[in-house]
C-alpha cells in the first residue's frame, strides 16, 4: 500500500540549545534530517516526501538532499510559526494519495515494519498512530503536590509517525483551522471530529532529538544497529 510523507522540519531546536535548527546535527557524523530522510527514501511504499522548511534554509537543505542521494522530496513549502502550520503548509500542495503519514524529522529511528503497520491500520480504520507504553509510575501533579496516581495500563506515550486516510487529515485540518484550533500532534485534529485514531504500538528506540542527552541516545542507537 503506498502512502507520502509530511516531515515538519523548520522548527528552532530551542529545548536542543544548539543555536540552530537541531535537524542540521549530526548523528555519527549525519545530519539527523539526513538519518530521517533516508528511512523514507529506502522505504518502497513511500511514493513522495514532503518537508516544510525555514525559507532561508530551503538552499542548504535542497543541497544535503543532493549530495546525500534523496530523491522522493517533491516539495519543500514554507514552514509555519508552529509544528500544525508547518504540517498543513505540506498538505495544501499535495495531490490526493490514500494514506499521509506525519512524522517529526527529529525522529530518525522509525522502522519499516511499525511504518507498514500504520499504513495497514490508517487503510483499515482512517487514522492510526504511533505509541509506547509508559514505563513509569504515573502520577499528577498540581502545585508540587501529588494529586493521584494514574493507572499506567491505559497511558500510552505518543509518537509519530501518525497516518490517515487522505480525505479524514484533509477535513480534520480544514475544520481547525476553521476555527482556530491547535493540537499538539495531528491525531488530536481527528479526534477532534469525533473519529476513532487506532494506536500501533511502536519501539522505544523511535526517540526524538529533542534535548542534548537525545543525540547520546542516537548515537548509541546507531552503533547497536551498525554491529
Ligand atoms: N517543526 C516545524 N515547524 C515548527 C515547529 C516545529 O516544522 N514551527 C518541526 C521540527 O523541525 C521537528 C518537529 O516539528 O522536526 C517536532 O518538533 P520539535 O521536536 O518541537 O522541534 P523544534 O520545534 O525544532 O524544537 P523546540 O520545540 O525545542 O524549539
Ligand atoms: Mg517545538
């Protein structure tokens, strides 16, 4: 089953405190947009990447994509001032598919396997997306107080990718914009419509670069996987 790619890739890198955009770090000596790119490109259901960009770095990546060998990109819109307009930036220029994955470039670990298992549940139910269970004691907090402790068997951590039927993304980015919402991830567009988002249960390995100690994390990901 074939699909395309949106990855969100003009953000600032604040949390990573690199003074640039954290995708332009390198994980044993690649760009970590680099690392990402290349699951889809090696990926035979990817049929087209989309990446949101800064404009003033749309020169520097359109030569990584170049001297790395990535070929799927078919476009490289503006990104937005947050991660949801840098999505839909990418979707407004995309012809109708069956299935768009969404997925963080600051994500480089995602495997194929868990890739073809979203792209099986999003053709199956409309929309599906990425998770791990949470490991820890969960609790809330209010005020540095514990408030109660939450049962972990029905907390799940969210990651991307995240994917759905073309038509069900269309209409759930249509409706929030409409009317001014923000998710903090895509699924909560489409729950937001009153539809079921199916969870795929994915690898503790699919970590985001987001802080320092992430590109520690990612290296040693990458010598495991080199042995
Ligand atoms: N992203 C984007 N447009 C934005 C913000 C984020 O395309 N306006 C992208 C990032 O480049 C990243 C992904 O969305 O690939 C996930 O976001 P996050 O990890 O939060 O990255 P940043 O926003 O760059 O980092 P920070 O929040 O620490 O500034
Ligand atoms: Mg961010």
């Amino acid at each position: 089953m074939q699909y395309e790619v949106v990855l969100p890739a003009a953000g600032s890198g604040k949390r990573m405190g690199a003074g640039q955009n954290k995708l332009f770090l390198k994980l044993l000596e690649k760009p970590i947009l680099i690392h990402t790119l290349e699951v889809f490109e090696q990926d035979e259901q990817c049929t087209g990447i989309w990446l949101a960009v800064k404009p003033e770095e749309r020169a520097i990546i359109q030569e990584l994509l170049v001297t790395f060998g990535i070929s799927k990109v078919k476009g490289l819109p503006d990104g937005g001032a947050e991660r949801q307009h840098s999505v839909h930036s990418c979707m407004k220029e995309m012809e109708q598919v069956d299935i768009v994955l969404v997925h963080d470039a600051a994500r480089p670990f995602i495997s194929h396997d868990i890739i073809a298992n979203l792209v099986q549940s999003a053709h199956d139910f409309g929309a599906a997306i990425a998770g791990v269970r949470a490991k820890d004691t969960m609790k809330k907090v209010r005020n540095g107080v514990i408030e109660e402790t939450v049962d972990r068997e029905s907390l799940w951590m969210i990651q991307t990718p995240q994917a759905f039927q073309f038509d069900l993304i269309v209409e759930a980015e249509d409706v929030a914009e409409k009317i001014g919402f923000l998710g903090t991830d895509e699924a909560m567009l489409v729950e937001r419509l009153g539809h079921a988002v199916h969870i795929v249960e994915s690898s503790y390995e699919n970590v985001k670069m987001t802080t320092k100690e992430d590109l520690v994390f990612g290296e040693a990901i990458l010598r495991k996987r080199a042995l």
